[in-house]
C-alpha cells in the first residue's frame, strides 16, 4: 500500500514545496509523519493542524473540506 506522501494530491504537494522554502524543518516532519502513515485517522492531529495551515497560507479553502481530500485514494 502507498503511503499518505505517495498519495498526496497535486495541491498539497504543492503547498507544501511552498511552504519548504520558509519552513524547511516544518516540512522535513511532515513529509516524515507522511511517509510512515497509510491512513490519516493515523496522523498526529498537530500534523492535521500543519497540513491546513499550509493549504491555508497558500489559499486553498481547506476548512470546507476535510484533510482525506487531499490524498488520493487507494485502490484495492
């Protein structure tokens, strides 16, 4: 099974790669807790907090939506 970073969708990826440049450690942990989660009722909900932070400073409307919308979906 791929991983949540594996399955993030364009726009988050994106965000985040803007959010590298200023916050280089704050992503470094993010993509950490990314990497070793399959499902995100698994991640940490500080790092819930950071994924709408980061959509939210790079204008992306995240509080109507929920987070598992920015991953794609696993198929079995």
């Amino acid at each position: 099974m791929k991983t949540l970073l594996e399955r993030a969708k364009p726009e988050l990826k994106q965000a985040i790669e803007k959010h590298r440049q200023s916050f280089p450690l704050s992503v470094e942990v993010l993509e950490n807790e990314l990497s070793k989660n399959i499902f995100v009722s698994d991640v940490p909900f500080h790092t819930i907090l950071d994924i709408k932070g980061i959509l939210r400073s790079n204008n992306f409307a995240c509080e109507d939506h929920q987070v598992w919308n920015y991953f794609t979906r696993e198929e079995a």
